[in-house]
C-alpha cells in the first residue's frame, strides 16, 4: 500500500494498492502533510479514475482499469474543447468535462498555473517532461544520485 492525495481537495488522502489497483476509502487530515510519504496523485476525469503513482521506483499511471508505465516516447496530450477536454495518454483518449474552475492561460493569479486546476493537463504536462516524470513522487532516499 502507498498513500496517493487527492487532485481536487487538499486535505483528502487515500491509500492505494499499486497490485490490486484498488484505492482506498478517502480521509482527511488534520495539521501539516508529511510529503515524504506521498507516492501519487489521485482524481477523475469525468467518471474514470486516474492515479499518477509512483511504485517499485516506477512511475505508473492508473486510467479506469488500465495500468500504464511511464516510459519515455509514451506520449501525453492535452486539448481543450468548448464543454470537453481531451487528454490522449499513447492511444487512449479520455474525455472529460471541462473543469468549472480552471485557470484561463491569461489569467494573472499570483503562484497559480492552468494544471493546478485541470487534472489531464497535469497528467500531459508531467508525462510529456521526462525530467519531471523522472523526480515526481521520489522519496530523497530515492532520487538519483543520493544514496540510499
């Protein structure tokens, strides 16, 4: 088991079973998060389930039923429509309703980004880096380069 926190509510956190695939009931916290704990992101988009979790040193991603690895040339997009977004993960495409409370790319607010406020495009945003993919939800002990 690994705890995943929630994409939409920051004070909700789960547990996830990387093997099962199965996450678990949702609690919220109370006082300050422990971020060494953390091994991924959970949310939805629209009524699949999406977890962005990091097991074994892998980094995986879960989208409804299907358990994908993050590996380099995978390929991530993110579209915006009129009433529905798209996010395209290799050959799998989601779409989701545009979330009512996104970020316009103009918009101005202070230490806010449009994927603070979008879970695909956080999704596109991190598995189309690899730089990002390769230091999201790693413990120090794990981070390249650090012994450990």
């Amino acid at each position: 088991m690994i705890t995943v926190v929630s994409f939409e509510a920051f004070a909700e956190r789960a547990p996830f079973d990387p093997g099962t695939a199965v996450l678990g009931p949702v609690s919220h916290r109370s006082g300050p998060l422990d971020h060494s704990g953390i091994a991924g992101t959970f949310g939805r988009l629209g009524d699949t389930l999406a977890v962005l979790y990091r097991a074994g040193g892998t980094l995986r991603l879960l989208l409804g039923a299907e358990d994908i690895a993050v590996t380099e040339g995978l390929g991530a997009r993110h579209e915006r429509g009129e009433t529905l977004n798209r996010l395209t993960v290799g050959t799998r495409h989601i779409d989701y309703p545009r979330p009512a409370d996104e970020l316009d790319e103009d918009d101005l607010t202070a230490l806010a980004e449009p994927e603070d406020f979008d879970l695909g495009l956080f999704l596109a945003n991190v598995l189309s880096d690899p730089a990002r993919c390769d230091r999201v939800y790693r413990s120090s002990a794990e981070a390249p380069g650090t012994a450990g």
